[in-house]
C-alpha cells in the first residue's frame, strides 16, 4: 500500500512539478480529486473518468474486443 501511495503521489504530482497547475487537484486530466475526495456521491472511478473524459465511457460500454 506505502508503494502504491508513493506511485500516486508521483503521478499526480508531475503537473505541479512542471508548472502546469499550483495544484494536483487543479490538473484537468488527474484522479487526485478522486483519491483527496470524501465525497459521499462519488460511487466509483469510473464515474469520475467519464467527467474528465467521456470517451472512456465507450471503451467501458464496448470492451476490450473493440479495440
């Protein structure tokens, strides 16, 4: 789990570290809201992905056969 959070702590920082954004959050691609959330009506990351980006709603519904 330590490893797992140090990997995240990386990935979501990169877009700071490169003067993108102030903060992780702030990055419009990252799942740091979703791992800093505790927000009741947030049920799955699924969820969150498809705010971000809608596309991963068909590769959700159609399945690795598809591409």
């Amino acid at each position: 789990e330590k490893v797992l959070s140090q990997k995240l702590d990386y990935i979501h920082l990169n877009p700071v570290r490169a003067g993108f954004v102030d903060k992780p959050e702030d990055w419009k691609f990252s799942s740091a809201p979703f791992y800093a959330s505790t927000r009741e009506d947030a049920d799955s990351a699924y969820e969150v992905l498809i705010d971000i980006h809608p596309v991963w709603q068909w590769f959700y519904e159609e399945g690795p056969g598809a591409w």
